[in-house]
C-alpha cells in the first residue's frame, strides 16, 4: 500500500490505466482508495477499534466526490474521538407517546377483567378516579394529587368510605402501571397516614340473637339483599364473595369460590371450599329461581353481572321518608348501626362461643395463614368445615324457628284467574308493591296454586312492555 496526497486529476488517470491487481493507495488519519483491475475506484476509511481492524466504505468514485469521501472520512474521526465506532448502527428509538390516565384506566380495566372475576374496582376507577384526571399523564400524578382528590369525597361529601375505595383501587391501578415501567411512583402511597378520616377502623358490632331474629322477620328490606344478608351470616363469607355467587360455584352441598375474587388471592391461588347447611341451602332455595337456572344468584339490574357488595351496605343503611318527612323505614332495620361485614364477625364470635377450634374457624373464614402454616399446612379441614357449618346451621333454625324468611304475618289474598293474568303483565316487584306485601309473598300464592311465572331476565328483555 502506497502512502500520497491524492488529486482528482490522479483518480481519473488511475480509473483510465488502473493497475494490473487489487491495489490500495493511502494518506494519512486512514483515509485511502481501492482500485480494482477493472478502474473501479472505492475510497474508504481503515481504521482499528478495540483491537480490531476496519474498513468502512466511503463510496466508488464517480458517484461521490473526492471532496466528499473526505467529509465523510471527517466525520468518522470525529466518531472515533468519541469512542464509538463509525460503522455501528445505533438503534432507532420507537417515539413513546406519555401514557394518560385514560389509557391507564382502559389497560388496567381490561387486564383486570382478563384476570379476576371481582370487578368492583374498575367502577371504582372509572366512576371516581378517571372524571378527576382524564387528560392528564399518568406519571405527572403525585401524592399531593391523590390527597386531594380522596379528601374531596371523604370530607366534602363526607363520605369516607368512597375515600377508602378510591385509595384502594387507585393504588392497585398504579402498582398495575409502576410494575410495567408506566409510572415511577405510586401517588396514593402513604396517603391514609396524611388523611385519617379514610383510615380503617377496627370494628366490634357483634348481633345479638335478638337483633338476628329482627333480621329475619324484617320485610322492609328487599328479599333477595335480606337473604344475601342471611347467607353472610349463615356461611361466614365476606359480604363481596357472597353478593357475587354463581350457580356454577355449587355443588350439592358445597359452594366453591374461585381464588380470583377471594380478597387473600395475593398470598394463597386456592379455591375456597365451603359447605352449606340445609339451613344455607333453605336459604339458596327461597330465592325461587327457576329449574334448571344457571347464572347469578344475586344479579344486578340488567342481569349481566352480581349486585356490588356496596348495594349491601346501602339497603342496611338506607332510611326512608314519606311526602311529610316522616320515617317509614329507619336505617339499620331500627337497630344501633351495624354494617354487613358484622354478620360475618358475628358469625366468627358465636362459633368461637361453640367451642369451634381456632384452624377449622380460620380456615372457613379463609383468613391469610401466618407463619409456616402458610407454607407447609395445605390441609383443607373439610371435615371440620362441614360439622361446624352444620352445628352453626342448627343454631340459627333453633333461633328463628320454621319461618320462612319475609313472610311473617302477610296476608295476601287474590284471585288465582287474576293472578294469573297480573304475572306476565307485571313484575312481581310491581305485583307486591301494588298490594303492599312482598315480592317472596306473591311467589308463594303463585307456588301454591301451581301458577307458572316468566323465566330470569324476562323482564329485562320486554322493559318497553312492563311499564305502568
């Protein structure tokens, strides 16, 4: 390899007479030619690089000037000052576009209803969170934000269970959003500290058998939430995994409930098993639902999903007034507040009276094992869970007797040929509301004298028809 200053005037004179073999002619900094036999003339750049010798292709003469080649040659050795090879290929980066909180409430939403059955926390995101925020980047959110927002619902609206659901599901949306590099931090973190209203308070309303007995005999409260109540108590289950039972969970006398919408899911995937007494069964069948049903058992307005453990909550609590002001039916069935979690504790307080062990009560609440029974005891007390649900169930058909759940003292005298006609005319909501008993009341008449009544959702279906 020759070493000269090059010219134009000499590259055209080697393109004309070119030499009888590959030939490389160089100047200085590594920028040189390659001529080929045939004239063909390629200016390149040889260099090394982390112990490796290179050549980079600058471009055949003709098409890239003299002049040119050297710019490039120029820009390469700036390339190489910096440490970085002129040939490498950076990547191009894919433009991102920030992620809103209304893209993040569409993902998680969907990710959630992919994954859990219990979707009580997109309403959450959707109806309080995404109305505050949409428009907004997802990462720009910050404590103070949710702060804010929490404290506008639980003490402008004094309301702070609707704080405590928003911190809730807003947290779990960003965990969502932190562990896919969405977020880098989570706004709601350490907020219950900053607003105390919201913090949990530990409860410790246990009913009496006589405010039990109130429960079942109460025909204020609508039939279907009364027996959720029922079965919350009768059963030990948390009032959301009641609320969102499906006839597909049963089998004869044992109800499973899929780990996916048990609250303990993130420590232990297991299904819960749980046996219902006749007494929980007595329970199930005074729901009337039709033979061979399958579907929710206490399903929503439109059919297409569970009533919301929240409706529980609100039909405990709710109080109504007549036109005068008057109360007509006081909040909390008349007796000193209670809520429906309560029923589960007092359910937990009342086997413990029975001489119920600690584990077999532990496990039909499906409480979070601690220690290493967490790990290494997987025993599933079936057994135990099947006596004591049983011995429980006796208890309570002892306490309130052979009635039958909202039907105490009602008269409801019509017509069969009337009735008849008034079914497939009208709900029976309508029906009983009509001739002031309950809903439970006119299923019986209709039972009685053998009277068939339209299947589940029929009603929904012909709501232009059902009207008054």
């Amino acid at each position: 390899m020759t070493r000269k200053d090059l010219t134009d005037k000499e590259l055209i004179k080697l393109s004309k007479t070119p030499p009888m073999k590959k030939t490389y002619i160089r100047e200085g900094k590594g920028f040189a030619i390659r001529i080929m036999p045939t004239g063909s003339i390629t200016f390149l750049h040889i260099y090394t690089i982390n112990g490796k010798r290179k050549e980079d292709n600058l471009g055949h003469y003709d098409h890239v000037s003299l002049a040119e080649a050297r710019r490039k040659h120029r820009a390469n050795l700036d390339k190489l000052e910096d440490g970085n090879d002129p040939q490498e290929v950076l990547p191009v980066m894919d433009v991102v576009e920030p992620l809103t909180v209304d893209k993040l409430v569409e993902e998680y939403c969907a990710w959630r209803k992919q994954n859990l059955d219990d979707q009580s926390g997109t309403r959450t995101v959707e109806k309080d969170i995404l109305p505050a925020w949409s428009g907004r980047i997802a990462s720009s959110i910050r404590r103070v934000d949710a702060i804010k927002l929490i404290e506008s619902k639980a003490l402008g609206d004094g309301k702070p269970g609707q704080g405590r659901n928003i911190l809730k599901n807003g947290s779990a949306m960003f965990n969502y959003a932190l562990y896919r590099n969405h977020v880098e931090i989570n706004p709601f973190f350490g907020v219950s500290a900053a607003v105390p209203a919201i913090a949990n308070r530990s409860g410790s309303r246990e009913l009496t058998d006589d405010e039990i007995k109130h429960l079942w005999e109460s025909r204020v409260i609508p039939a279907r939430v009364k027996i959720a109540l029922l079965l919350i108590l009768s059963t030990g289950q948390r009032p959301g995994e009641v609320a969102g039972m499906h006839t597909s969970e049963i089998d004869s006398n044992w109800w499973t409930i899929s780990w996916k919408r048990i609250k303990t899911r993130k420590i232990n995937q297991r299904d819960h098993r749980v046996y219902l007494s006749p007494f929980a069964l007595r329970l199930i069948e005074s729901l009337y639902h039709k033979d061979g049903y399958e579907g929710w058992l206490f399903p929503n307005a439109t059919g297409d999903a569970p009533i919301h453990r929240a409706a529980l909550s609100k039909e405990v609590n709710r109080e109504i007034k007549n036109k005068g002001g008057v109360v007509s039916r006081p909040a909390y069935l008349g007796l000193p507040p209670w809520h429906p979690h309560d029923l589960r504790r007092t359910f937990a307080s009342k086997l413990a009276k029975m001489k119920a062990p600690f584990e077999c009560r532990e496990k039909i609440l499906n409480h979070a094992q601690k220690g290493m029974d967490s790990v290494y005891n997987v025993y599933e007390y079936d057994d135990e869970k099947k006596e004591w649900l049983v011995k429980w169930g006796e208890y309570l058909e002892n306490l309130v007797g052979d009635k039958a759940p909202d039907t105490a003292k009602e008269v409801f005298s019509i017509e069969e040929e009337t009735l008849k006609q008034l079914v497939w005319r009208y709900p029976l909501t309508k029906i009983a509301a009509d001739y002031g008993v309950s809903e439970t009341a006119v299923r019986k008449r209709c039972n009685k004298h053998g009277i068939k009544r339209p299947p589940q959702g029929y009603w929904l279906k012909c709501c232009n028809t059902a009207t008054t």
